[in-house]
C-alpha cells in the first residue's frame, strides 16, 4: 500500500538524531535539551507515596484540582497574576501537547500562523495537521531581535494565531516587556490568539525578570501561555506541562485534549502538587543553579577561539564557530561529534530560510564533570584547528550513556 504522508517533509527531529549518534559514538551530549543529573529524591519518594496511597486511577479530564490550585498559586507568585484553577489551566502531556491541542482547537484550514524563526520543531507541523499555514518571521543572528515592522507586514486577514517563545529556544534570548507592548498594539483589534511558550520561564540570567504574558493585562485576553513541569522540576521524563488561558480559549482546548490525551497520569499529578507546595521557590532554587553551570560552561570555553553570545535566558548556550571553520552549521555540528565527540544542535534547521550564520547550541543541563569534558573536547578540537598541538579526545565519562 502507498502510504500518503500529511507530514512528507518531517523526519526525526535534530534532538532524537543527535542524540542517537552520541550515544552510538561515545559522545558527550550537549545536544538535546535534557539533565543528565538526578531529580530532587523528594520528588521522587512523592511519587511513590501517591501510587501507594491508591492515586493510580483517571484523573478529571482538566488536571488533578490540587495540581490546578498549586499551580494557581505559583503563578501569583511568579507574576502577581490571579487564574482561575477551574475555568482557566489545563493539564497537559508536556508543553508540546499544550501546543499541540491548541493549534487544533484554534486553528482551521487556511488560517495562518505566524511563527518567529529559528522556530521550535514542534510549532510547523501541529499548524499543518491543523490545516493551517506558517508565515515564518526570522529573528536575524547575532541578536535575534524581533522585526516589529516585519510583523505587521506579516499579519492578513487570513491571521489567526502568533506563535512567541521566550526565553528562547533556541536563540536564547528573551522578550522584552517593550516587545509585548508592541506585539499587543499590532493584535489590537484583530481575531488572532497569540500561544506564548515559556517553558524557560525560570530560567533567565543576570538580573534579569521573565515577562509573562500572563502579567500583560491586555495579550492576556487574547493568549493561552503553556508552561513545562519538567523543565521546572529538571525531570523531563515527567511530561507533564500545563495550559494558562481565558475561560473561552480554555473551553476549546479541552475538547482537543480530551480526546488527544484525555489526562495525565494521576500519580504524578499528586506528587507535583504537594512537591509546588513543599518548594515553592523551586523557580529560583533552579535560576541560581543553572546560572552557576552556564557560567561553568562560559569560564571553560572562555580561553578558546570559539566565540560565546551571552545567554539571556534557557539552559542552552550558543557557540560561534566563525574563527575556527568555514563550513555550515550542520556539517561542522557533524564534524564536532565525528571529531571531538561532542554533540551540539546547529540552528539553521530551525529556519524557513536561513541566514548565513555559524551557530551550535549546547545544553548546559549537565553535571558538572559532563561539562567540563565537552568544554575540554571542544577546545582541544579548536586548538587543533588552530594548528597548535592536539590535545587527544579522551574517552567519555565512565558509566554514562552518551
Ligand atoms: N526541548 C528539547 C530541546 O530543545 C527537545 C525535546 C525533544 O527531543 N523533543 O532540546
């Protein structure tokens, strides 16, 4: 039988390839976005105490109540913002089921969407199983600055949604509260929801604060902002995210959900709940922690001939490699993991169109010794470009998979 893709130009994603390869190759992965350390064991002895105390069956449909009202509370918090638990989050499988069921709610055949690149690979194809079609925006590297101007040349009639992600991944970057503003001016008026991905939203360096959309009066009406407790709590592997939106955007959404994952698996929903109530500053806790490895990864690297563009916000970095190679950043990503046994993320697959550039993400989510080896890989590689003598590639820390 011939099968017809309705997704014929998606393969594997860039994170699952790279990571495979590390893994085969013995490579430190500073690829894909993940902690290679352990979680909080408490979070772990709250999982077990829910199963055991017979938290095992079908949560309700929108997330566990205790869950919604933690996370009611984190977010006045956070962002001196009031939600309703009940009429206004959702729990989802991740932030990407977030995205995903809402772009399915909200968008129909022949709507448009905007989308900022490098764009997240997830955004492009729920638009397309949707219906729908991205109008890519590029932020231009070095900076990554948004092109207000570019936008409003970009909205039509035809517009029904504006996908933002800040910090950003992978560009690293955060918005600006004058950016929102702007953003909010444009939409004014128009009927065009705006999905604001900001699963980094703890994550931001050097004093600088996390501007919610949630906080912004106006986009708060028209936005549906998704959130990640996996990268909140450094446990990827929980997949639980959440969805923050109006009670009419709500509505829609929970009707994809519903049927997309229904719910999330309810033991893990009681243990977060109590685990948001025991840490309430777990955000910070994690700000300060990530900052401490950024900076790790920044001092490392500091003496090489790759350049650093400072990192506002996520737990990536970016690497420029213009002084060492000439070659594009999928091939010389490919270079690096073949020759120093590094794994890294180029960004030009995040484009529509890209531009010239010669950037490498790296993942600073890592123990301190994951670190320190790729950084010394990476140096002794760009010595070796350099001409001075090679310092060898040493094997890849005893008893870890990649
Ligand atoms: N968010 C992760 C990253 O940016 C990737 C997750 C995935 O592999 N889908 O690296």
């Amino acid at each position: 039988m011939i099968v017809r893709s309705k997704l014929p130009r998606v393969g594997t994603t860039i994170f699952t390839v790279m990571s495979q390869r590390a893994a085969e190759l013995g490579a430190v992965n500073l690829g894909q976005g993940f902690p290679d350390y352990d979680i909080d064991p408490r979070l772990g002895e709250l999982v077990h105490e829910a199963m055991r105390q017979g938290h095992n069956q079908y949560a309700p449909m929108p997330g566990m109540p205790q869950l919604r009202e933690a996370i009611a509370a984190k977010l006045d918090r956070s962002y001196s913002v009031r939600v309703d638990p009940d009429l206004e989050i959702t729990v989802t499988l991740g932030a990407t089921e977030a995205i995903f069921s809402s772009v399915q709610a909200l968008v129909a055949p022949g709507d448009e969407v905007i989308v900022f690149d490098p764009a997240y690979d997830s955004y492009e194809p729920a638009v397309q199983l949707a219906g729908g079609v991205c109008v890519h925006v590029p932020l231009q590297p070095p900076r990554f600055r948004y092109d207000w101007d570019r936008v409003k040349a970009a909205l039509s009639a035809r517009t029904r949604m504006v996908i933002i992600n800040s910090p950003h991944n992978p560009a690293c970057t955060c918005i600006s509260a004058q950016d929102l503003a702007t953003l909010a001016e444009l939409l004014r008026g128009r009927e065009v929801c705006l999905i604001a991905d900001e699963v980094y939203e703890h994550i931001v360096f050097d004093g600088r604060a996390h501007h919610s959309v949630l906080a912004h009066p106006e986009l708060r009406q028209r936005s549906i902002a998704v959130f990640s407790i996996g990268k909140t709590l450094q446990a990827t592997g929980l997949r639980v995210g959440y969805a923050v939106a109006p009670r009419t955007l709500t509505a829609e959404l929970r009707k994809v959900h519903q049927f997309n994952t229904f719910t999330i698996a309810t033991p893990l929903q009681v243990a977060i709940a109590r685990y948001l109530g025991e840490r309430p500053d777990c955000g910070d806790v994690l700000r300060t922690f990530l900052g401490a490895k950024r900076d790790r990864l920044i001092a490392a690297l500091a003496d090489s001939s790759l350049l650093l563009p400072e990192a506002e916000g996520s737990f990536f970095q970016l690497i420029d490699y213009r002084a060492i190679s000439d070659l594009t950043d999928v091939e010389f990503a490919d270079e690096l993991l073949m020759r120093a046994r590094v794994a890294t993320i180029p960004l030009s697959v995040f484009y529509q169109q890209a531009p010239p550039m010669t950037l490498l993400r790296l993942c600073f989510a890592k123990r301190d010794e994951t670190l320190d080896e790729g950084a010394a890989r990476l140096q002794a590689y760009a010595r070796k470009r350099n001409g001075a003598a090679p310092a060898a590639v040493r094997p890849a820390p005893s008893g870890k998979p990649w």
